[in-house]
C-alpha cells in the first residue's frame, strides 16, 4: 500500500469533516434568522430569499477563503524555518479551537426566546439595498471554525485546498438554505435556536476529533 493509498481516507475524512462543520456553523441564527425577516418585510418570495441566501453564503465563504490562504501561507513560511512542525501547529489549533467551542457551549446559558417579531411589516428599504446588506453581513467575516481546516492542510496542495472550499460552499449553502426554510415555512424560532445552542458543542468536538486525526497520521 502506497502513502497516497494511505493518505486518502484521512483527506476524504477531512472534507466529510468540512462538509459536516460547515453545514452546522449555518445553524447559526446570524447565519438564517435575517434572511427571514428582512425577507418577511421586504415581501419577497421564497426564490428572492434563497437568492440572496446563496449568494451571501457565497461571499462568506470566499472570504474565509482568503484568509485561509493567508493562514496557509504563514504557516508554510513557518515550516521552511522549522521542517514538520506545521501538522502539529494545525492540530493544536484544531484542538485549541474545538477546547474553545466546547467550554463556550457549556459555560453559556441557554438560548431564550422572544427574538425580532415576524409580523408583515411595508417594506422600509429598496430591495436592491436589502440584498445588499444582508450579503454584506456575512460577506465582512470569514467563518472563523473553517479556518483551522486550511492550516491543517496546508502542505497537501492547491487542490486539496480548493476542494476543502467547495466542501465548505456547498455546507454553508445548504445549512443556510435548510434552516432558512424550516423557519420561513413556520417552525418554531425557538426550536431552532435550541438547536443553535448545541451547535458550538458539536462544531468543537469535531474539531477536536479532527486535530486528534491529523496528529495521529504524523506522529
């Protein structure tokens, strides 16, 4: 067996990964609970909403792109100083990060109702000018859990690389997408956001079980 045969369900279990991070990052309420207001008082269809929710989602996830490669660079020009040590730099950020994320979950309170009320008010803003501000929302910051992914796989390659960002596209998109959905159909707001409470919980372990992967396959 051959080390690419043997890298190869390490990399395709960082993408399941990705893909699964991502998709429970968007269970975050900033990342659907606009689209369905502003939706609601702009009087848009469920095509405008998803419009814009694509879109934003996009943006976010360009940006988190861009300064993953920044990351990626860094921690490359680090490792021409000090050879081998950037997988265990990525696996301690994984680990740092998910330490993060889990103590956040369970030292915070939990989620309470009474959020913005979803009644049919008359538009207030120009549609164009709605679209805009919500894409701009989530296009100013990248998505900070994704980030430590790149560095994780920073000396597999360019395609490695882009792949982990259309793993995190199609995530994004599709939790945001899906959780938009639920609430613009009418489910219980604070059903979701019971769920959003969990999501760090479940975003640190994985993250954790993905530092614990990478240093394993180096050690």
């Amino acid at each position: 067996m051959t080390p690419t045969d043997l890298q190869q369900p390490i990399l395709l279990s960082v993408l399941g990964a990705g893909l699964a991070t991502a998709f429970l990052h968007a269970a975050l309420p900033t990342h659907w609970l606009p689209f369905v207001l502003v939706g609601r008082a702009q009087r848009w269809s469920l095509a405008q909403v998803m419009s814009a929710v694509v879109t934003a989602g996009l943006a976010h996830i360009v940006t988190t792109a861009v300064v993953g490669s920044l990351i990626v660079m860094a921690g490359l020009a680090l490792d021409r100083w000090i050879a081998g040590v950037l997988p265990w730099i990525s696996a301690g950020l994984l680990f740092a990060f998910g330490t993060f994320y889990v103590v956040r979950a369970v030292v915070r309170g939990p989620v309470l109702a009474g959020g913005p009320p979803m009644d049919m008010a008359e538009p207030s803003v120009s549609h164009r000018a709605a679209f805009i501000g919500l894409v701009a929302t989530l296009a100013i910051s990248p998505g900070e859990v994704l980030l430590p992914f790149y560095l994780s796989q920073a000396t597999q390659g360019f395609a490695i690389l882009a792949a982990l960002t259309v793993v995190f596209a199609i995530g994004t998109v599709a939790g945001m997408a899906a959780f938009t959905a639920l609430a613009r159909a009418g489910y219980s707001v604070l059903r979701l956001e019971r769920w959003a409470r969990y999501e760090g919980a479940a975003l640190g372990l994985s993250l954790i079980l993905i530092g614990i992967l990478v240093a394993s396959h180096h050690h």
